[in-house]
C-alpha cells in the first residue's frame, strides 16, 4: 500500500476531488470559507516568527510603559500596535500569532496522542477479546464519567502545587499536551474496537488468518484503514475539543503562564480589566480563539455528513 | 435487579478505592504537613517526635488505611487555611455549587428537548436551520468566554445584572443557603446559571435532534405510522422514548464535565461554591483541602454515575437488570 | 365496484440532480377480499408498490402522478389527517421483519390499545378485551399476559402473530403484507402463511402479498402481478400465470424453481442481474437478459395487451407463443 500511495499521488488528489467526498465539499461554500479561513489562521501562526512585528517572548521588547493601548480604530491607540497592547504592553497582534500557534500546537498533539492510544488500546480490546476487552471497555467508560477537563484541572492543580509555578510553567505545555492526550483515549478506542468487531466476522479477516499473516499485519493492515472515516471525523471534533480544554486549563492559570500567553491566557490576563474599558485584551484573543474552534467545528460536521461513518454511541 | 445493584455498587466502591488512593498519594507528597503545625522554628529533634506521634513515619499501607478509615467517618484532614474541617468548609461551599448545577441543568432539560424534538420533526424550517447554526456556534465557544460576554455585556455595558458573588441568600437549613428565595437572589444566579448551561444545551440540542432523526426513520415509526396513531403520539411516545434512552447515558457522563466548568464559571463570577474554594485551595496549597475536594467530587460522580445507570435499566425494558447481575 | 383500483401510478425518487423513477405507470384492480401476490426480485418495485398504496412512501420518494382509488377515493390526494383515518383502520400493512416492527419501548398492550384507541372511541378496558380476543384468534397462548410483555421478550414468530393481530384488530377491508416471513425461520414461515390465509379467508379480508417466492404465491392468492424494474410486466390469475407463464421472464423465474429442474440438474438462472432504477434500459427493461429479443425491443416500450388469459407486456408475445406451441407439436 505504502508503494502504491507514494507512486500515484499526484492522481490522488484528482481522485479525491473528483470522488464524493470532493463533490460535496465543492457544494458546501460553509465547508469551503471554513477551510479556507482554517488555513489561513494555521498558516498564519506557524509564520509568527516571520509575520508578527515583535516577540512577545523577548522581555527587551517590551515596554510596561506601552500597556492597555486600544487598536486602532480606538481613540488613544498606538500606530505600531495595531490591535492594540495588553497590560504587560505587549502588541495584541503579536502575542495573539504567538499564543494562536500554541494552541493550536497543544490541541493537535494532544489529539495525536489521544489518537495513538485510543486506536492501539481500541485494535487490541477488539482483536483479543474476553477479559481484557470487557476490562478495558470499563476503564473507558469510566475514564470518561470523569470529565477530561476535571481530571486536568485536578492533576494540572496538583502539579503545579507539587512541582512550584517556576517550574510547572517551564514544562505547562508538555504537561498540558500529556493530560488532554491521556485524558480522551477512549473516545478512539471505542470507535475502533466497534470497527475492529464488526470487520473481524468478515472473510477476508479469516483468509488473511487463513494464509498466515500475524494479527499485529492483520489490524494494522486490513482492519485499521476501514476505521480511518470516524478516525477523521473525531479527530476534527477532538481538535477542537483539545483547543476549548486548552484555553479553559489556561484561563483557570493551570495551563500556559503569562509570559508564554496561548490564547486561553490571554483571555485570562485581560479579564482583570475589562471592567476598567480595556475590553481588547480578553475580546480580540476570543474572537479569534472562537472563530478557530468555529471553523474545525464546521469542517467536523461536513465531514460527518460527507463521510457518514457509523460513530459509537453510549 | 438486586445482583445487577450488587455489581453497581461493588464498581463503585472500586472506583472511590482508587480515588482514595489518588487522594492519600497527594495527601503523602505535597506540601509538609509539619510545617503548618509548628512553622519552621522547631529543633529537628521536636520534629522527629512530631512525626513519629502523627505516624508519619509508619509504612505507607499503615498510613494509607489511617487516612481510609478516617476519610469513612466523614475525617479528610483539617484544612490548613480555614483551620477547620475540610469536609465542613466543602459542605459549606457545596450548595451554592449544587444550585448553580440545579440552575443549568433546569435550563438544559428544559430547552434542549423541545428544541431537539423540534428540529428533528421540521428539519428544514428556517428556524431549525438558525437554531442549528446558533447552536454549533454554541459549541464553540468557551464556558468562561461566554461567562465574560455575559459580563460584560450585562454588568458592566448595561448595569441589568450583577457580575459576582450569591447576592441575598435566604437560610433554609445546615449549610444551605438559597438563591432561590429573593429576586436578588434570582438576578445573581441567572447569567451564571447561563453560562454554565451554555455549552452543554448546544450538545444536548443536536444530541437530541440525531437521535430523534434517526428513531423517525426506524421501522417501528413507520409501522406506528401504517397503524394510523396521531403525529403527537408518534413523536412524544414512541420517538422520544427510544431518543431519550441514549441521551440519559451520556447526560450521566455529562455531569462529571458540568462539576468541571462550575469551576470555569464560578471563577469568572467569583461564585463562593466548591469550585472557587478548589482554585483558592490550589493557591494557598491547601494539601487537605484539595483531597476534600477530590474526593467529595469523585463521590459525587460515582453516586450520579450509579444513579444514571440504574434509572437507565430501570426505563429501558430491553435491559434484562437480572441478566446483566449474573 | 372494485375495493381498489390503482391507475397509472407512477412514484420518484429525487436524487442529487435527477429524478429516478421507481414505479412506471402501474395500475391494476383488487376486488373485495381478494387475494393479489405481487411477485419480482427485490429492487422491483413491489414494497415501493405497498408503501405508495398506504400513502407511506418516505423521503426522498413521492408519487408523481396517477390515481390509488380506494373504496372510491384518491388515496394520492388525501391529506395527512384524512389518511391517518384509514391507516390501520380499513388499510393495515404487515412489515417485513417483525424484530423490527414493533417499538421495543413500549409493552405488547400500549402497541394493541392505541392503535384501538386511535380510530375508535373505547375505554383502555375495552380496546385491552378487543386486543385479547384478537391474540387468542392467531393462537397466542395465554394473551392476556401477553399485553404487559415487551417485544424483545418474545420469539419472532410470536411476533408476527402479534402483527397480524394488529392487522386485525379494526376489521380492515385490505390487509397489505409485505415479505411477511422472509425474515422468519424457515419451519415457522409456513405456519405464518397459513394463519394469514385462513384469517383473510374467514373474515373476508382482502390480500395483497408482496413476495418473491411464487411458491408462495400459488398457495395464497388468486391473482398476480409479475414486476419488474418498476413495471407490471404479467397480470392474471396465479393459476394461470403458474401453469402457462407468457412473459420470458416470467417463464424464466417459473423455470428457475427448484421444483422445474431435475434432481442434479443445475437450477436454471435467468442469465443478468436486473438493472438498478438509475440505469433501466431503453425500450423493454428486460431486453438486455431476454433470449428473445429484436432490434425494436431495445428501442421502443411495449405495450400491456390482452394475450390468452393474461395481460402482458412483451412485443414478442405472439411469436414467442407460436414458437412454444411448434415445439409441443414436435
């Protein structure tokens, strides 16, 4: 398959556009203007270092002095900052490319991890069956009668008490990537072993067990690539999931520090003064925090009805 | 029935056994519980003799069933910020927390069934397409972001409602006190009620709205249709019962994510329920505070978990409970 | 004056940017308690053909025009409100797979009582006494306890019993049972028949039993409709259709019986599969599996004509006939 894919893949992608799947995203404009407007906001942040006219990283350029400019368009704004500064004085503008990447970085890792051990927990409790399925499927469900985000808050909480802010914001975004990941496993590993126990009653499961092949070739080979359309469709779902965690983790100040702002903690820094009318520090970052997991959410639910994939349910 | 409870219950004392353990591992490794006792002045002598009176020095299963048998009769240690009982100062916090949960879950229940059924029944109205729209914008945005909207919409912009704390609480017994009593009472707990429902009913709405889509196009709705039965008793009888079935099971697991955000939205209305007291305790390192917490919290989702689980046997004939025992 | 009497009724589907037609002009008459089998493979119209008689056709289908006169009125013109007083009351329509059918929520009695209670005006009491005298007419053991049972507590071919109740229950004039034991074990399916026979025998019901077992046809009806890719192809008295079929391909499903071939001999298939309803060929729909056919066949459409004692619609209907008998007198 491998040779295959990486011999035809210019075809492919006219082969994908020109499939179901393409046919309805060309009739789907709110598919469209989502992707579209996805693309820009990843591409956008991953240039950061290229795009954003300072680094809110480097404290030399920062200025206190600077702080609570409004944007632009505001009486009393600032022409180098065009969305104004926040009330370290750090440019919006920067700081929200900066925090924009991080949280979309943290929310695709997380997913990625979330993603590993969900479908290699779910191939294993479908594939072998008896105890260890029924003993896994019970730590899944109750796994998840724990909300993901109690049990962040709870072990982030413990952390940071144990371990000390300083050190605790040094690693923020490995312990945020570890616990999201860890936290949502069994929403892949039900999909998958659903899959995995209905493909494996058909024939050519039991003719690749006929002709040899050993069950790690068999699941990855034969069973995993037809689980690949939930895959899709939570993984989307999961992102943006990942992403709302994220800047709710950060916001509680469980997450990202103020000197590394994502976007959930520069909602949280500017909340202390949108009483005082400096309303951009926590409105801009939302808007764009909401307009991201807008658009992933709109792409999720086209891809549901495009692909139609049989999802587990309760 | 009674060996399907027998089974319920054993998983749940696993569950709350593993959470004890969570709990006495955190209890073990953080912060010193010395040190809050006698500050930093005391001879290392002293201290040893501290520690071995307290039994910190015994093996850790010796400790670990010490803090079991205390955490059963109602000891989680004594708070080293409020100097009293952990489990008192949460029992304190608990109600305003449960009538927030109370205030959004009126709201979900209330609204996300009509809505849902409405938009399955008419999925091609105008306002089904705008209630859908609406609600997957509902779904995208923050719990803590919609509570600062709210704010600064209709605190601070518009002075309608007021952005913090309970307001006048009436006295109804122990630690209970309600919002429910006044109209100040009302007007503190409405946005904050609000925006803890407001990512939860967007779910529920298109959970219910799948559901119910789906269960109109089973066989026995077209059969119940060919038996000439009225549309009214189509949807509420025969479609609703079977759509409700699903959503019970995971409004269960939803309550386990809703205690969550009571902490997103009590910080951002500086709400003096449990989840506030958790963040302050965090703050402050407030080590028997914050087991409390964790583990009156893992009670509460395991008892609720059970319960859901149960009523789920119990309204669903197809579940054999004697079966499921055995 | 005929029970029902459907005329060149022909029903849609709406697809992605087209229309696909489903049934193409049918029309045929059912006398009071008459028996009518409506035979074809599966994607031939017949359920289609059920459904659209109760008015049930589901999205994305739809009756595009013709009439389905019952008792005198235009069931394609009715509204909701009107239909849903003959549903169930003097139409009722056995499913196909009884595991299905019946809502697994709610107890054999809630099923029984509001279907009483949705066109009469009787107490619980009385619809639960209706109910059980009808369980006891298909042989259901101990009925009473029977209405406090869930579906799921009972096998499938209680199940259908409890249907065919259910059928029962408002003394129809037409009885509509699609595939009614295909999904059955096979040692019950015969049961089913039977008590379905005798029960639209004895109240004088009429039948229109959708299936594509001739074998079964033979045994329950009077008449026949042969379709297929939505069309009437052969109409008649089973009898006749049984012993003397016109159509090739209604010769050829006859011949395709187990009964028609010798002990080792290969059953004889009609050669093709029939074509889905997106891509039915011009002219004839069948020309392209016909042994028989010429060139104007796969141009032009035939016609329904009178041949012998059936109605058939073949272009090649007399030579085929002459051919037979030239090979009998050989």
């Amino acid at each position: 398959m491998s040779s295959l894919s990486t011999n035809s893949e210019p075809s492919r992608w006219s082969q994908i556009w020109n499939s179901n799947i393409g046919y309805s995203f060309r009739k789907n404009p709110v598919a469209i203007v989502s992707l579209v407007i996805f693309l820009v906001i990843a591409v956008m942040s991953f240039c950061a270092p290229l795009i954003a006219p300072f680094d809110p990283y480097d404290p030399g350029q920062i200025d206190i002095m600077n702080s609570e400019y409004p944007p632009l368009w505001v009486d009393g704004a600032d022409a180098q900052f065009m969305l104004g500064t926040d009330d370290q004085g750090r440019d919006l503008w920067s700081t929200i490319l900066y925090g924009t990447r991080l949280s979309l970085l943290i929310g695709i890792c997380a997913v990625g991890l979330q993603a590993i051990l969900g479908i290699s927990i779910g191939l294993i409790a479908g594939y072998v069956g008896g105890r260890i399925d029924s003993l896994l499927m019970r730590m899944a469900d109750i796994q998840l009668s724990f909300s993901t985000l109690m049990v962040a808050i709870i072990f982030l909480a413990v952390t940071q008490a144990m371990f000390g802010s300083e050190t605790f914001n040094q690693y923020a975004i490995y312990f945020l990537i570890a616990v999201i990941g860890v936290a949502e496993w069994p929403q892949y590993a039900r999909t998958v072993r659903a899959t995995v126990l209905a493909e494996k009653k058909k024939e050519y499961v039991d003719s690749a067990r006929v002709l040899g092949f050993g069950p790690m070739r068999i699941m990855v080979r034969h069973i995993l690539p037809n689980s690949l359309s939930p895959i899709f469709v939570i993984s989307t779902v999961q992102v943006a999931n990942a992403i709302i965690s994220e800047a709710s983790l950060s916001f509680l100040g469980l997450g990202m520090p103020p000197s590394q702002p994502s976007l959930g903690s520069l909602i949280s820094s500017g909340f202390d003064y949108i009483f005082s009318g400096s309303w951009w520090i926590t409105a801009i970052p939302g808007i764009v925090l909401v307009v991201l997991v807008l658009v992933i959410n709109l792409l999720g639910d086209w891809l549901r009805d495009a692909l139609n994939p049989k999802l587990y349910k309760g | 029935m009674f060996a399907y409870l027998v089974k319920r219950v054993f998983q749940a004392i696993a569950v709350m056994f593993v959470i004890s353990l969570i709990g006495f591992a955190i209890q073990d490794n953080l912060g010193d519980p010395l040190r809050e006792l006698v500050g930093q002045s005391v001879s290392e002598e002293v201290r040893q003799e501290l520690r071995d009176e307290l039994g910190l020095n015994d093996s850790f299963v010796t400790q670990y069933l010490r803090f079991a048998g205390n955490a059963l009769q109602g000891d989680l240690g004594t708070s080293y910020f409020f100097k009293e009982p952990a489990l008192d100062v949460i029992l304190k916090k608990l109600p305003a927390t449960m009538e927030l949960v109370f205030g959004a879950t009126i709201i979900i229940v209330g609204l996300s069934i009509p809505v849902g059924v409405y938009t399955a029944i008419y999925p091609n109205t105008i306002l089904s397409r705008l209630v859908m729209g609406i609600s997957i914008i509902g779904i995208s945005v923050p719990v803590f972001l919609t509570a600062i909207l709210m704010i600064f919409v209709f605190s601070v912009e518009y002075g309608w409602f007021p952005s913090y704390g309970r307001g006048d609480v009436v006295h109804v017994f122990g630690p209970w006190e309600t919002n429910f009593a006044t109209v100040d009472g009302w007007m503190h707990i409405l946005l904050p009620s609000i925006a803890l429902a407001s990512i939860m009913l967007p779910l529920f709405v298109r959970l219910i709205r799948a559901e119910m889509m789906e269960v109109l196009q089973s066989e026995y709705v077209k059969y119940a249709k060919a038996k000439g039965i009225r549309p009214w008793r189509i949807y509420f009888v025969h479609a609703l019962k079977n759509t409700l079935l699903p959503v019970i099971t995971v409004g269960g697991v939803q309550i386990g994510t809703m205690v969550a955000y009571t902490i997103l939205t009590e910080t951002v209305f500086q709400w003096p329920g449990m989840g506030f007291m958790f963040l302050e305790a965090v703050n402050r390192v407030d080590t028997p505070l914050i087991v409390a917490y964790l583990i009156v919290v893992g009670f509460i989702f395991v008892v609720t978990n059970t319960i859901v689980d149960l009523i789920y046997g119990l309204v669903n004939p197809t579940v054999n409970l004697a079966r499921m025992g055995a | 004056m005929s029970l029902l009497s459907v005329r060149d009724l022909s029903v849609k589907f709406a697809m992605r940017d087209n229309t696909v037609t489903a049934l193409n002009q049918i029309s045929f008459d059912l006398a009071k308690g008459e028996r009518l089998g409506i035979v074809g493979e599966s994607g031939a119209g017949k359920s289609i053909t059920g459904f659209a008689l109760m008015n049930l056709l589901s999205r994305p289908g739809f009756v595009d025009s013709g009439k389905i006169l019952f008792q005198g009125d235009d069931i394609a013109q009715m509204s909701d409100a009107q239909m849903r007083r003959i549903r169930g009351n003097q139409m009722a329509m056995i499913f196909q797979d009884p595991m299905v059918t019946l809502n697994p929520v709610l107890t054999i009695g809630q099923q029984m009582v509001e279907t009483l209670m949705a066109h009469r005006k009787l107490s619980k009491s009385e619809a639960e006494q209706i109910a059980i005298v009808k369980l006891r007419e298909v042989y259901i053991p101990s009925p009473a306890e029977r209405l406090n049972q869930y579906p799921h507590e009972l096998s499938g071919g209680m199940r259908q019993r409890i249907i065919i109740a259910i059928a029962l229950l408002l003394d129809p004039q037409l009885i509509i049972a699609d595939e009614p034991t295909t999904a059955l074990d096979v040692t019950i399916q015969a049961d089913i028949m039977e008590l379905l026979l005798e029960l639209c025998e004895t109240n004088k019901v009429g039948l229109i039993l959708i299936t594509h077992d001739l074998g079964v046809v033979s045994q329950m009806t009077e008449r026949t409709l042969v379709m297929y890719a939505g069309r009437i192809i052969e109409a008649g008295r089973t009898r006749e259709i049984i012993n003397d079929p016109q159509h090739p391909y209604t010769q050829g499903l006859i011949n395709a019986l187990p009964q028609q071939t010798a002990p080792g001999q290969r059953l004889k298939q009609i050669p093709g599969n029939m074509p889905s309803l997106t891509a039915i060929p011009n002219g004839c729909p069948f020309s392209p599996r016909c042994e028989y056919v010429q060139d104007h066949c796969r141009t032009e459409a035939p016609k329904t004509v009178q041949y012998t004692h059936v109605e058939v619609a073949c272009h090649e209907v007399h030579r085929l006939h002459s051919d037979k008998a030239e090979e009998m007198n050989r």
